[in-house]
C-alpha cells in the first residue's frame, strides 16, 4: 500500500536535515549546510550511508588508513560511507546534500578524541 509520509526537520550546528523517507529498511534526508560550518567528526557502528552533493562546494575529511586527509567535494560527485569508515563534511559554500543510509539512526560515535582534536567540529580550518 502506498503511504504519505510526512517530511520533518531537525535544526543543527551546520543547518538542518530534512527526513523525506523514513522506513525500517532506508533513511532520506536533504541536508542543507551553511557555508564555514562542518559536521562532527564520526563513525558509525552499524548506518551504511551514501551522500550526494547536490550543490555548494565542501571538503571531505576521512581516515585513509594513516590518519585524516581530506578531499575537495563539488556538485555532482557521490560518496559512499561504509560503517566504521571515520568521516566529515565542511561547507565552504552553502552546500545541499542528498543522503540515503540504513536505519540506523543514533550508532554515531564521535571521534575527535581518538585524533587529539577539540570537539567543535574537528579539524581547524584554513581557508
């Protein structure tokens, strides 16, 4: 049977995150950034995740195996976010991403500890 469903938002640090599908197999979000913010540096222990950068520019930060690097992001470009993988996103300009995951919601685990940073947000900016 086909069901509305009816989208809500949660206000955060870096802007807002849209539910627009919610089920026990899959999660939907948009998620807006408002540009010099970035989210917290995490893993996750179970949520398979995958993002597309809709518009705005960001950087990618991750573990590569031999500490944090991080990579530019443009619009059109999709990445895939295995559990466990370490990663963040910065908006250098308002950003717009499209993101579906597993239904795991709340298995984050922050990590800025385990890389000796602050936890406001990771990695100092520079640009």
């Amino acid at each position: 049977m086909i069901e509305a469903y009816h989208p809500h938002t949660l206000y955060r640090d870096w802007g807002e995150e849209t539910f627009v599908a919610e089920t026990d197999k899959y999660f939907g979000k948009v998620l807006h950034m408002q540009a010099g913010t970035k989210g917290g540096l995490q893993k996750h222990v179970e949520k398979d995740e995958t993002f597309y950068l809709w518009s705005g520019r960001a950087v990618g930060c991750f573990d590569d195996g031999n500490g944090l690097v991080e990579r530019p992001m443009y619009a059109g470009e999709s990445y895939h976010v295995p559990p466990g993988a370490v990663h963040q996103v910065e908006a250098i300009s308002e950003c717009v991403l499209f993101e579906a995951s597993t239904p795991h919601y709340g298995d984050r685990i922050r990590c800025e500890r385990q890389y000796g940073l602050a936890e406001d947000g990771g990695l100092p900016t520079t640009r």
